[in-house]
C-alpha cells in the first residue's frame, strides 16, 4: 500500500489514501460495522483478479478465460459452507443489503408482509424500513425489544407473527447486544408458515468461532457481510438449504448482477481461511471480553448501557442521562480522535439525526491488540470527553492520550511514506 510510484501519478489520491493510514493508525475507531482486514486480504484485493469478467458460475461462465477464478470462487465456496455448516452458499453478493434483497425477490412477491426487528429497536434498513426498497417493495411489520430488559421478547415476536402473518421473518440486527434465539425465531416461523432469514452481519465472527449460536440449522437463509467482525473484505454471502440453492442463484445472478467481483471473492476466500485457524477464535473472544470490559467500565463511571450489557461486539450508550445527544457525542468523540457513531436507541424520542445514544463496537482495537485494560482506557477516554462536551482544551488533551495510547498499537507505519 506504499503510494511512492501513486504519488508520482495521482498526487491528490495519494494524499488521500495516506492521510486515511494516518487517520486509522492515530485515532481510536469504535465503529462496530468496521474492521481492518489482514495485510493478506488487503493484498489479494489489489490482485490481477481484478480484472477478469466472470459472468455466470465456475464452470458455466459466459465468457472464457475464467479456470482460474472459477478455482478462487469454488474455494470459496467450500470453505463457507465448512465454516458455518450450511447446505449452499452463493459468494457474489456485493454487499449484505443486496444479499437480503436477493433473497425477498426469491421467495417474495411485491406486497407480502415481511416481519423484522424496527430500525429503532437495533434492526437494519434492509429489514423492511420505509425509506429502504424492502419497505417499500413489501409489507414491513417490526418487533422491537422491551422496555423494562432491552432484550428482544419472543413471546412479544410471536405475538405479532400470529396477528400479521408475514410471509418472511426476518431475524438479525445492526445495534443489538445481546445473543439471538435463531431457534427461538424458527419456532415461530414454523407456527405462521414463513421463511426464516438470518441475517449475521454483525456477528458472523463470532458464528464462526463458535462464539455465538449458529442460526444455519434453523434458517432458510442466512445472510451475512464479509467485513465487521469475520474481518474480510467489504461485500456479503448468502447461505440457504439445498432447496433454494437454484433459485438462489438465478436471483444472484443475472436476476439482480452481472459479473462477480472476483478480487473481492478472492478476498473472502483468504479471510475464510483466516477464520479456520486457532488465532481466529482467541481473536473473537476478545472482541467480546473488551467490550464487556468497556460496558461494564461506561456503567461504574454513570451511563446507561441498553439490556445492561453486551454478550458480543457492541453496545448502545444511552446518553439521556447525561443531558446531550448522540450527534453532540459523536461530533466532540471524533474531535478527540475517537470515531463512532450516533444512534438511536429503544423509545428514542430524539430524531435520527440527533438520537439520544452512541453505538460502541471493540473489533478494530482488538485486531490493534487492545486487551480489557485498554478498554477500560478508551472508556474513560469518551468519558473525559463527555463530562467536558464544551471544553475544546480537555479535547486536545484527550486527542493526545489517545495519540499516544495508539502508538503502542501501531498499524500503519510502514505505510505511511
């Protein structure tokens, strides 16, 4: 990733790639839909496959030349299918959210109901909200959590299933902290005569290090993202019972694609092979023990943690009690050199760009290094700033502790020329 000979060529974009290395080495990312892929996966996504047209699936392409990534793709392939025990997979999606419109468009028709978790309560856009083509091609209905746990009810899901019948149940969050009953969720499916989607985006690592229940079992499809947590290049996978397998893949391709990615393709197959060894699984059950370490330090020092907790990678922040929103904490947070986001949180009452909560996710600094005790650190670094949200020279100094903390854990320097 040198960009000496870039430099020379397209100074403006070198710039721009080493200023984006500086900004990932010097500053404390928390951003849980994010990670940093291995210098591996970095390296086969800048690879010759990039430049090869693969229309079709190995060995039925519409165009030749493709013995070799048919090679990359079936690997790929086999090595998903190992990984979380499932019947077939389809690796061309180019990211989750098309990952789950492909499936709708294989099983759905325009205006069946569909039940997912509410974008409010921690579910995802793709889930059915109004502003996204899943709400607006289908009927959405939502569950959410309850207010007294933070913590989904299935009694509450089943409810809602028998009184609206959707014809698809969508399981699965972008801002939930707590362990998913896929069984629990395939129960209730049965009851009302939909399919199942999983989607696992978030937490596909730690499915993949056995660290949380994997809904492959259950589901009739399974979604997920490659990047988060399974640490791959950005992009999504599709895993469904042998039955659908066909149909599957006629909606991939060329119902909703043309030609694969195969640089990208290579690159989950590299980060697949990353998630079978031994270090992979140590690696996860870190990412949870920091942000366990983090939520429990956020909660001594007098914040609200949604559900109490975090049983994986990530944590809602209620702010309410501090008298500030999330767009404030994230605006004075990213000044100091600790980057999140805003978000809302169960009952919020303040608007989506404002909100009344931060998500916090510990996968980039685990893949730095960062153990428990760092946690507690960056805890007390957001903490500093939020008792001081007005006060530009506890920032500065907050920045420079934070600089400094990320010298010992450095990514990029070799980079940075």
């Amino acid at each position: 990733m040198s960009t000496g000979l870039l430099r020379d060529f397209d100074p403006e974009v070198a710039d721009a790639l080493r200023e984006e290395a500086v900004r990932e080495n010097e500053q404390i990312i928390l951003i849980a839909s994010e990670n940093y892929v291995s210098d591996t996966v970095l390296s086969v996504q800048g690879s010759v496959m990039t430049n090869k047209y693969a229309e079709g699936y190995p060995s039925k392409r519409y165009y030749g030349g493709c013995e070799n990534v048919d090679r990359v793709e079936e690997l790929t392939v086999r090595r998903a299918k190992e990984i979380f025990g499932a019947e077939h997979c389809n690796v061309q999606p180019h990211s989750g959210t098309s990952a789950n419109l492909a499936v709708y468009l294989t099983v759905l028709k325009p205006g069946d109901a569909i039940l997912g978790m509410a974008l409010s309560h921690g579910g995802h856009l793709s889930h059915g909200a109004g502003v996204n083509i899943s709400g607006q091609l289908y009927q959405p209905h939502t569950y959410g959590v309850s207010r007294e746990t933070g913590r989904i009810d299935y009694d509450e899901v089943r409810r809602i299933a028998h009184a609206v019948r959707p014809k698809m149940i969508i399981a699965g969050a972008s801002a939930y902290s707590r362990i998913i009953d896929f069984e629990a969720f395939q129960e209730i499916a049965d009851e009302v005569g939909a399919y199942l989607l999983a989607d696992i985006a978030h937490i596909a690592g730690l499915i993949a290090a056995g660290l949380h229940p994997n809904p492959a079992p259950y589901a009739d499809f399974v979604t997920t993202t490659t990047h988060k947590t399974l640490r791959g290049p950005r992009g999504g996978l599709i895993f469904c019972k042998g039955k659908y397998a066909k149909a599957i893949d006629r909606t991939i391709f060329p119902g909703l694609q043309g030609g694969p990615m195969m640089h990208t393709i290579a690159g989950k197959a590299v980060a697949l092979r990353e998630a079978k060894m031994p270090e992979f699984r140590e690696y996860q059950a870190q990412v949870i023990r920091n942000a366990q370490a983090m939520a429990d330090e956020l909660i001594s020092l007098g914040d609200a943690i949604v559900s109490g907790g975090t049983d994986n990678h990530l944590m809602l922040v209620d702010l309410r009690g501090r008298g500030i929103t999330g767009d404030q904490a994230e605006k004075a947070l990213g000044r100091a050199g600790i980057s999140l986001n805003k978000n809302v949180i169960p009952f919020d009452e303040a608007p989506p760009a404002v909100t009344s909560g931060i998500r916090v996710g510990t996968p980039i600094i685990t893949t730095r290094g960062m153990k428990e005790d760092d946690a507690r650190i960056v805890a007390g670094f957001i903490d500093r700033v939020l008792r001081h949200i007005d006060s530009e020279e506890v920032i500065r100094e907050v920045q420079e502790a934070v600089r400094s903390h990320c010298r010992r854990f450095p990514v990029y320097t070799d980079r940075l020329d």
